[in-house]
C-alpha cells in the first residue's frame, strides 16, 4: 500500500527504472531492461528521467545499497 503511494508519484518511466533498480537479491529481468531500453531510443525525451532516477538511485544509502 505505501509502495503504491510512492511510486504515484513517479512518472511510469521513473517507476520503471525503480523496478529495475530494486533492493530485491536478482537482477532484473531481461524484458524488463529490453523495455527500458527501447523506451530510450524511441522517446528521446525519456533519457533525462532514466538518468535522473538512476542519478537518484546510485546516491541512495546504507540499507538501499543494492540499488547500485
């Protein structure tokens, strides 16, 4: 319910880099980065919220360390 009210807040691309920028042991799947990936070559204006979120993720702390 609270992951629901943050990711609200993040546009669908933001929330997809999340996803793939989880805390979970796995890295994420090849579709899920396939997507990523073409959303980026096809709407050029997207590459500034992937690399804001990635930004965003890579400077994240102590328990959110595999973020990175």
């Amino acid at each position: 319910r609270i992951l629901s009210k943050v990711l609200d807040s993040y546009s669908d691309m933001q929330a997809k880099v999340q996803s793939a920028t989880s805390n979970d042991p796995w890295s994420p799947s090849g579709a899920a980065m396939n997507e990523l990936l073409k959303l980026h070559i096809t709407r050029k204006h997207c590459f500034i919220e992937i690399m804001e979120m990635i930004d965003k993720r890579l400077n994240n702390h102590g328990k959110n360390w595999r973020h990175v």
